[in-house]
C-alpha cells in the first residue's frame, strides 16, 4: 500500500533508480536535432534549476523506494527523475511525486524519458498541478511552454488560456440560456442568476462524472462508467425539464436514503450521499422560485459541443488519482478544465448589474468580452501564484504565533526552545525570501526527522482558523487549504490524503460571500477537492460532509455582530434527521433554534444602529415597487418615525400635486412626503394601491416616478432574504468562543456599489471609523482587522492606492498602528482586464503578549520583506520575485507602505534626508495641500482671451520655468481664485519620478487642478524661494519615491498634495537661506530667458533689446557665458547648496554661504529684481522686460562669477548624488 493507501503494483521494483546515467548527464540537451530532446536535465541546468545537484533516495511507499538527482538550493527545490515513462504504470509518477513530496520539501518533481522525449512535471508545493509533453503527440503550444520554463518554471501551469477559453464559452452559452428562460416576473438580472445556476449545477455535474463520483450504472445496479458528455448528452436528449433532472442528481448528492437515480429511462446514476445542505447558508439568489423555471428552444447539445474537447479532472494534481474523462478520439483535447478552473470562471460571473451581453454582436464577439458586471463588486479571480504568496506567509504567520505561545508557556517540545523560528521582521535569512521559501522550510530543515517536533507542529496545524470574508469562488480558501495540506502532510507523511483534506475542510477553511449561490460554489469546489484525494474506487462512498460542516456561509460580511458574547448559547451542527435514542436535539430541532437566535440577533442589531453623534436610531430609504411591498415596509416601521414618500425626478405635475395634497401628502417640487402615515384618519392596505393607481394614471411610465418609505431599520431587514446580516458568532461559534480567526485573508472587493439599504449602515453609523475612501475594500479592511485574533495574521490584495493616497490615510493608519507589516508584493496588473494596479498585504496583529514583544522589538525591526511580480505589467506574469526589504522607521516615519526595498546605501541617504528639521506640512500656511482651479475640459476649449495668467496643462511647469502661459478670462471662478492664487509653490510630478516645483511668491498665477497648491501666505519671500528649491532638488525626490510615493502608479500620475506633505525641507538658518534664495531666484530668471529665446516669445516682451537677452558678461566681462550655460552652472551650485543642507555638509555650507554674501549681489537687489521681472514676465499679458535687462545680467554675471569658484563636485560627484541618480534615472 501507499502512503495515501492505494495499492502499488507488483510490477515496480522496489528500488527505482531514475538518474540520469553517468554518461548521458547532458546528452538530451547536446542532442538538438531530436524535438524535445534538451528538455531533460541539460535544460535544468542551464536554467539554473539544478543548483549544486545531489542524488538522494526517498521511500515513497511502503517498501518502494526511489532513486533521483534533487536541488534545493537555486531558485526552485526540484527533483529531476529520468525513466522510460511508457515503461512504467500511468500512475507512478504521481504516486512518486506524492510520496517525495510527503517527506522532502520539493516543490516540482521534474520526469524526462530519454528514449522518447516525453516530458512529465508535477507540482507537489502549494497549488498541485501537473504538465505533460509528449512530442509525438501534442501541439506546438504545448513546447512553447517548456521553452517559457527555462525562465520562469510556473509557467508550465499558466492555466489562463483555458480559462480565458471556457470563460468564453460559458459566457456565450450562458447569454443563449438566459435568453431562453422563462420566469415569472423576472427581470434580466434575475434572469442572467438563473441561467448562471443552472450552468453551475450542469458544471458539477459533469465535474463528478468525470471524477467516478456519479457512475452510471446498469438495470442491475453494476458500475457502467462512461464520459460526462455522453451521460449528460442522453439526459438533455431525453429529459424535457433539465433544470429539474439537473436539481434532482443535486438534491440526491445531499439525500441520505438515496443512492440510485433513474434520471430517464435509460440514464440511472448511482449518487453517493455528500452531506445534508440542510439551507440555513442558502442566503439570497439560489432556489428562488426555481420551480417556475422554464427553458424553451435552448441548444444543450451545442453547449456540451462546447464542453466535450475539454480534459474533465476532479484535479490536476498528482493527488487526483482516476477519472474517467473520454474525450471523443477524433477530437483533440483543448485544455485540462478542474473544478479550480471553473472557480476562475466562476469569479468573472459573480458580479452583478452591468452585462456584457451585447445581442447585436456575434457569439465570437461577444465571447471575447470579460467584463460582466464583476467591475462593480471587484470578483476577478485571483492568480494562484499571488494566492500562493499570501496564504503561505499568512499561515506561517499564525502558526509562528501559536509555537511562540506554547514556547512561554512551556508546552512546546523542548528542542524547539534552541531553534530560532523564521520571523520576516527580524530575521536576516535573504535566502528564504530569495527563492520564495517559508517559516516552515526553515523549521523542516532543522526539524524534518523529528517525529515528536512534526506531531506537535500538526496539532498547531490542525487549531488554524483560516476566514476569507469576501470568500466568491474560494481562490484564498482554497490557497491556504492547499498549504495546509501540503505542511500537514509532511508533519504525517503516512496520513490519509483525503482525510487530512476532509479535516481542514471541516475544521480549518472559513469564508463568506454576499450571493448564495457563490457561496455554494465555493463549497462544491471544497467538496471536489477533498474527493480528488479519494481513490476513485472510494469515491462513490466518502464520509459526508454536511453544508454546515463546511464552514462556507452566506451573508452580507459587513454587517452583523461580531461580539463573542452576543451568543450565550451556540448551536452545534446537527446531521441526524431525528435525534438518536432520545437523546439530544433533533437536526430539525437544531435548524429551529438557529432561526430562532438569528432573528434575534436580527432584531438586536437593528436597534443597534444609531447616529453616533445624536443617538438617534439610523433611518433608511426603503424603495418599494409594490404596494404589497410598501404596506410591509410601512407595518414593519416604528409608526411615529415612519413616512410614505413620492418621487417624480422630473418634477410634480399639477394635477397630481392637488390630489397628492388631497389625501394628505406635503408636496414640493419633485418629492411629497406623508408623515406618520398611521395618524388619524389612518392609512389602510387599499390606500396604498390607490396611491399606485393614482402615479400610473397620472405619471404613467414606472421608470418615471417610484415610492420610499422612510423608516428605522428593524429586524427583518438583516433576515436572509433582506440585507443578510451575518451575525459571525452565531455562524461560526467554535472560532468566536476563542478570540477569532488566527489568519483572515481576502482579495476584498474594491469599487463596488453599496445597496442603498446597506449605505447608511456603513457609512453613519460609526461601525466603520475608516471613511476616506468610501470604498468596500476600505470596510472589508477594517472588518478583517476586527475578524482576526488578537495575535492573528491579515492578509489582503487592495489597490496601491491603499499604500500611498490621502483619501486611503484612514485605513492605512489603522492598518500600521493595530498590525507589524510583514511582507509586501507588489501585484501591479495582475487581474487580466483590470487596470488597477494592486499590492498584497502580510500583517500580524498587534494586540496580545506576543505582539507587545513584537512592538518591543519595532526599534530593531528590519522592516517587511518586498517583492514584486515578475512582469507587473502582465496578468500572467505574477511569479513572485523577492527583491529585499523596508526598514519599519520609513513606514512609520512617512505614514505610508513602502512597496521599493531600501538598500543599504539608500537608507544611508535617506537618513541624513529624513534628519531635516521640518516637513514641507509644517511650512505651509494651512492645514493640507489642496489641487487647484478645477476647469472642465470642455469649457477650457471656450474660455476666453482675458488677463488671468493660466497654467492650463501640467507638462507646462518645467524645471525652473513655465513652458507656457494662457492669458484667459477665468472671471467666473473668481472666488475659487481668490483661495488659491496666494503666495505659494506648485507641485507636480512628472511620469513618477521626478517632483517639480514652481513658485508664486505674489499669487498672481492660477493653476490647473492637477497641480498641487502649497499656500506659503505668511512667509517671507526668500522663505518661499528656499522651499521652491528644496522641492526641486533631487534628495527631494529621492525621499519621495522611496518612502512616500513608491513609485506612481498607471492611475495615479499626478503628485496629490497628501504626499507631499512629509518632505523633508531643512533649516540651514537666515544666512545659508538667503543664499539658497538668490541663487533659486537667479536660476529662475535664467532658465526662464532662455527657455524664452529658444521659443521666440521673448520678442513680444523685450521689446527692441531682444538681441541683448544672448549672453552673460562674466568676471567684469572678460568673457561671455550663454544663458544656456550660465542656467546649467547655476542649477549645479543650487543643488550642490540645497545638497550640502540636507546631507549636514556644514563645512561646504558656510563656506558657499559666506562667498555668496562677500562677492554676490545683495539679497534684497535680487528679490525685488525677481519680483518685478515676475510681474513683468507673468502677471500682465503684455508685460516689458526690456528695461530690467541691465540688472537681469549684472545679477546672472555676478552670481556665476562667485559660484564659478565653488568646488560643486565634491557634492554633485558624491555617492549620496550617485544613489539618488541611479533611483531617479
């Protein structure tokens, strides 16, 4: 027997050998001319896959061992095996795989047959998986991808195409079926919903015909296996209602006296009973009224047409013995279609509101389109390799927090005291993070032959509590299940596979979704997973697992109590129909009780919600469209706060404003209000349908007017049917009687839309402190920071935004003060039709014994670990690659995550940068930074010539110059002018990298909204200058990409001014101050002419004098310096003063200052020069310049003349300035 208790075969040696034979090492990658022959270990070494090869033996079975060459030290943990595949049974290299990777820490087990090139790679880390290449027999893709392996091995499971594809196809068949349908009173997106459940349950079906869970069977009862496709095929053939021949194999699964169905006359299915779905997590959407489903004229042999070509697995993993998928052999197999890939699929059909169904397009075209409405609710399916990343650390996390305890506690076996454990904040192993390993590699190494170590660690495994609150189709349960799954079987190498994955199935895995029938999508995918363990001989009698087993629940995650003591007493899952012997609560009875709590619950939450500020309990616009339903909602109200509304949006006709008044109603101009519809004479049922006459009569269209109740929330209102409250204690009792979920990880929906019922709830009620983003991921955040334990680890994919944006500071305040930021990823694009770029997140909490060390240790931290994916750019390129780390003092320092690591030499910088006295925020003159005058597009195009000068467009502020100004008649914005247009410096960013600053030091510009407003109203003008050129200066900008902004995303371009604010700026003193000033000033006018001259505007302004704007005399006009040149050489010494300042250089400082002050112009020459050049040159639309030449070039001579002297390259060729130019550059 094997160690997953399948037989082996008598025909296998007991010792296989399978490396490569002395003299054949390389000789598939010498031999090119055969196809496929450099795919064996000359390929792995070239690709650095096979790093400092070992030969090792592994018992992978009982009395069967093997042979192979194994590296563990490049940036895979692979095992290579070279055998005659055809020689061996189809099974063995999985069962190999499974048993090596049961008792080494491999990650891929790599088979190559010499003789034929047949390639075969199993995946035993994370996600199973497995690839094959047979180059007598498969496509050219086929190799495309073994060639993509030697870069990036993960792409040989790449599964995107395939979803791409069937995505394609479900989306097209479920447009027809939709079509198709008929339901009562059904509107399209009822319709779509109703369509998508029964693909769903088709889908399952299929899935467990394919997997030998459903077996036709014979008029006596014998096993007749056949292919889903001909089985499915004669039940839509002979069967004139399939929705209720597909509902009945369903139902049946969940049946417990039910083992053989007679589907039609000549389809009868042995259905193994799975566990009771006894509806109490039904929640909204599935079921409903599904007996009135009707489908007329739909082509179910086109869809199974569509369905056939596809490889049907209960997996693809080496853990997935046996199935019985039989594509037709004229048909070419298209793809390996898994209950994971039509989680996938799945994802992209779980939005709501907008579809992409297009009827005047084509099935081709319309097959091409993702969108789906999932955008409104954030469902994209998340990338294995990022659920990976974030499950492992996750889970490593919370079980580092479990041994810490034990640890002080003294019940952790005694040789883990000696062995330091893994921690990401603190640890300098780089070679853990550098080939993507984990705490538990590190603990295995040391502890792998520990049998005493490995039990203690399974025990710690089995206690986890993992929750995905926005669970959809279960990508991060699924992600952590398989980790689980994968350390688990390590610790017990001799364990059952399908026992250890129904125990984390039933103990471990939680999650919540907003739709019921996602949720029952995600446990069939958790059903499916544990049976892909399953022998298939077993398959068609496991061990049932109930629904409420299966810790997957409906409801809506953001409302609900959370309180552990709001359930005194929980109700225990029940599976017995009646109570055995007398004894104990029936399964009804049980389902009575939890009905009974949960509206109680209901209720008390309800009365829960009030106004923070007043007390006062929430109120809510009920829209109703009957008046069935409008005399409920008014009945379920408190009568005294109650009122019956009309809307009519394009405003009260008068004839129904006279006979609204009539009956009682306050009518105004687009709304009439009835308060306290119960008063004397009080409102009957009847009145309510007349009121509904009355606007069909005299509005008529229902689109054009519609009926609210304003009123409290009550009890039912949270009821499954309504707003579905899940109240966690009472849904999950055994993790709340604790202090919650040691790990809740989420890919959390970001933009959606609340429904207006919910609004209030979220917003007003301050259940959620967090409201600058007004986002669902913002929420979900927060819940999830109130979901997990008090030493427990969150994880989640947000927008970057989270990272960095003002509007996101709530959050992220939260975020950093309650957790220890442990690893960060930068996504980039990594959701295929989402330009939103996204980061994900580690954190552990920082409540608890455990996390006060934690903070005892900040000072000493050396900060999160940072990587990013391999192509950020790619949606199917999101191979983690580790690129170092952020010490935690920038985090803390700057208020933001940091996702670009900080190396040695640029922490060094950063420091000295950081050491500035003040911050730009402490400098200006109001509270925060604001954007500017916000003009429409459309109206920009039509204003008129006028005397306000206009930086329109952000490319027009460079480097100490205006490329342009627009002289427009903005009169009609003259109040917001009036804020805007003071004293103050601007700010841009230009494509992320570099900050640009211009000054005003008379508010006489206005500026375009994408500029940031940085009011400087009461400083003094040199005050104004120094800060402009502390803002230009590259250190600048250094400390903002590193630490504030880390680099600008594709969405977010433009510098807000939340950003800016923590800029260092120094304070060098009065002196050092000046100088900086009047070279600013004199570098503006400079820069300013000659980026004039070049442009030809300088004509208009300097009159006859404009062949004079050329050159500089320089040293008593000995020799001429072009402007050109005389800005280079003062931009130099700027930045080489404004350098000396921020790096401390005392020495260089004073010394430049005071040469300054002993040979330049005086201070206050070159303001008031400055200033009237400034009117001149901006503030009129016609202003002369020609006069001010004179003292423009006395100035520039005499400035140039003293800087000429100053040894600028001891700054400008320092290693401080060579740092900042390699991160900028």
């Amino acid at each position: 027997m094997g160690s997953d208790g399948r037989d082996i075969p008598d025909a296998l040696p007991s010792r296989l050998d399978t490396t490569p034979a002395s003299g054949d090492r390389g000789r598939a990658a010498a031999d090119s001319d055969r196809d496929g022959a450099a795919y064996g270990d000359g390929l792995l070494e070239a690709a650095g896959y096979l790093t400092e090869p070992c030969e090792r033996e592994t018992t992978y079975a009982a009395g069967h061992s093997v042979r192979y060459t194994a590296s563990v030290d490049g940036p895979v943990r692979l095992g290579y095996f070279e055998a005659p595949l055809t020689a061996l049974p189809r099974e063995t290299p999985a069962r190999i795989a499974r048993g090596v990777a049961r008792r080494t820490r491999l990650q891929y087990c790599w088979f190559f047959d010499p003789a034929t090139d047949r390639v075969r790679v199993i995946r035993t880390a994370g996600r199973p998986a497995q690839f094959e290449y047979d180059p007598a027999a498969d496509p050219p893709s086929r190799r495309d991808r073994l060639d993509r392996a030697a870069e990036d091995v993960a792409a040989l499971f790449d599964r995107s195409d395939v979803v791409d594809r069937v995505a394609g196809d479900l989306h097209v068949e479920r447009t027809r079926l939709a079509r198709a349908l008929t339901i009562d009173d059904a509107t399209e997106r009822e319709r779509r919903l109703a369509a998508q459940r029964l693909l769903d349950r088709l889908l399952y079906c299929y899935v467990l015909v394919a997997g030998g869970v459903v077996v036709p069977v014979d008029d006596d009862g014998a096993p007749a296996p056949e292919g889903p496709g001909p089985v499915l095929r004669t039940i839509v053939r002979e069967r004139d209602d399939v929705p209720a021949a597909l509902r009945a194999i369903v139902e049946t699964l969940h049946a417990p006296d039910r083992e053989h169905l007679q589907v039609t006359e000549s389809c009868r299915l042995r259905v193994p009973f799975l566990g009771r779905d006894d509806g109490r997590s039904a929640g909204r959407g599935p079921g409903a009224g599904e007996s009135t489903v009707r489908v007329d004229g739909f082509d179910w042999d086109g869809l199974l047409d569509r369905l056939e070509p596809y490889d049907w697995r209960l997996s693809d993993g080496p853990w997935a013995a046996g199935h019985v998928s039989l594509p037709e052999p004229d048909r070419p197999v298209t793809g390996t279609v898994t209950p994971a890939v039509l989680g996938d699929c799945g994802e992209r059909f779980a939005g709501r509101g907008r579809d992409a169904d297009r009827p005047n397009e084509s099935d081709a075209a319309r097959a091409g389109t993702q969108t789906d409405g999932t955008d409104e609710l954030g469902a994209y399916y998340t990338d294995d390799r990022i659920a990976d990343f974030v499950a492992r650390r996750a889970c490593w996390g919370a079980l580092r927090v479990a041994i810490d305890e034990d640890l002080a506690a003294g019940t952790a076996p005694e040789t883990l005291e000696s062995t330091p454990l893994y921690r990401p904040t603190h640890d300098r192993r780089p070679e853990i993070e550098a080939a993507q390993r984990d705490g538990f590699d590190a603990l295995y190494e040391v502890h792998g032959d520990d049998e005493d170590v490995l039990a203690y660690v399974d025990a710690r495994l089995r206690d986890l509590t993992v929750c995905d609150p926005a669970v959809g189709s279960g990508s991060f349960v699924l992600a952590a299940a398989n980790v689980l799954f994968e350390w688990r079987s390590m610790c017990r190498p001799a364990a059952d596979a399908a026992t250890l994955r129904r125990e984390i199935v039933a103990d471990t895995v939680f999650g919540v979704d907003l739709r019921g029938d996602v949720a029952a999508r995600c446990r069939r995918r958790l059903r499916c997973w544990v049976l892909a363990a399953t022998p298939l001989a077993d398959r068609s009698t496991p061990p049932p697992l109930s629904t409420r087993e299966i810790g997957i629940r409906s409801g809506n995650s953001l409302l609900g109590i959370t309180d552990p003591g709001a359930v005194t007493e929980p109700v225990p899952d029940g599976d017995t129909e009646t109570a055995p012997d007398g004894e104990g609560p029936s399964r009804r009875t049980l389902a009575e009780r939890y009905d009974a709590v949960r509206a109680e619950l209901d209720e008390r939450y309800a009365e829960s919600r009030r106004d923070p500020e007043t007390g006062s309990p929430l109120r809510f616009e009920d829209h109703v469209d009957t008046a069935r339903a409008a005399w409920d909602s008014l009945r379920t109200g408190t009568a005294a706060t109650t009122t019956l509304c009309v809307e009519v949006p394009a405003g009260i006709p008068g004839d129904l404003d006279a006979a609204l008044n009539a009956v009682g109603f306050t009518t105004y101009t687009y709304r009439a209000r009835l308060e306290r519809p119960f008063a004397e004479p009080e409102l009957e049922p009847d009145d309510i349908v007349d009121l509904f006459a009355l606007l069909d009569d005299r509005v008529g269209d229902r689109d054009a007017w519609s009926i609210v109740v304003e009123r409290e929330y009550a009890g039912v209102d949270f009821a499954p049917d309504g707003l579905d409250a899940c109240h966690w204690p009472l849904e999950f009792p055994a993790v709340f009687e604790s202090s919650g979920f040691d790990v809740v990880v989420s890919n959390p929906p970001y933009g959606a839309e609340l429904e207006p019922e919910a609004e209030p709830l979220v917003k007003h009620s301050g259940a959620y402190a967090c409201q600058g983003a007004s986002d669902t991921c913002e929420w979900f955040v927060e819940r999830m920071l109130e979901l997990a334990g008090e030493n427990g680890t969150v994880a989640a994919v947000v927008p970057k935004s989270l990272a960095f944006y003002g509007s996101w500071s709530d959050v992220r305040e939260r975020l950093l003060a309650e957790t220890t930021l442990e690893h960060v990823l930068d996504v980039g694009l990594g959701f295929a039709g989402v330009t939103l770029e996204t980061i994900a997140l580690v954190a552990t909490r920082a409540d608890g014994d455990v996390a006060e060390r934690d903070r005892a240790d900040r000072g000493r931290s050396i900060g999160p670990t940072i990587h990013r994916s391999r192509d950020p750019r790619q949606p199917t390129a999101n191979e983690p690659i580790s690129l170092g780390r952020v010490p935690r003092r920038y985090v803390t320092e700057t208020g933001t995550i940091v996702f670009r690591p900080i190396t040695d030499d640029q922490r060094a910088v950063l420091d000295r940068i950081l050491a500035a006295d003040r911050r730009l925020g402490e400098v200006m003159t109001s509270e925060e930074t604001t954007r500017q005058l916000y003009v429409p597009d459309d109206e920009k195009a039509t204003l008129e010539t006028g005397s306000d000068p206009y930086v329109e467009k952000v490319p027009w502020v460079g480097p100490y110059h205006l490329q342009r100004l627009r002289y427009a008649d903005l009169s009609e914005y003259a109040d917001a002018i009036e804020r805007y247009a003071v004293p103050r410096v601007m700010l841009k960013v230009l494509r992320g990298s570099r900050l640009r600053a211009w000054l005003d030091p008379i508010g006489a510009l206005v500026g375009t909204e994408k500029l940031v407003n940085v009011p400087l109203t009461d400083r003094e003008g040199r005050e104004i200058a120094f800060v402009y050129a502390a803002c230009n200066h590259p250190l600048a900008s250094f400390c903002l990409q590193k630490t504030i902004f880390s680099e600008t995303t594709e969405t977010a371009r433009v510098l807000d001014g939340q950003y800016s604010c923590p800029i260092p700026i120094p304070d060098p003193g009065r002196e050092t101050e000046a100088a900086v000033a009047r070279l600013a000033w004199a570098l503006t006018l400079a820069r300013q002419l000659a980026v004039d001259r070049e442009r030809g505007a300088i004509d208009a302004t300097a009159g006859g004098a404009a062949q004079r704007f050329e050159a500089v005399p320089v040293d008593g006009d000995d020799r001429d310096q072009a402007l050109d040149d005389v800005a280079d050489d003062l931009e130099r010494a700027l930045e080489a003063l404004v350098a000396a300042c921020y790096l401390d250089r005392e020495d260089l400082r004073d010394r430049w200052t005071s040469a300054l002050d002993r040979r330049g112009p005086d201070t206050s020459m070159v303001e008031t020069l400055f200033d009237a050049f400034y009117v001149e040159r901006y503030a009129k639309r016609k202003g002369r310049l020609d006069d001010r030449w004179p003292a423009i070039r006395d100035v520039l001579g005499e400035t140039v003349a003293v800087t000429d002297d100053w040894a600028v390259d001891r700054i400008d060729e320092s290693h401080e300035l060579a740092v900042v130019r390699d991160v900028l550059e």
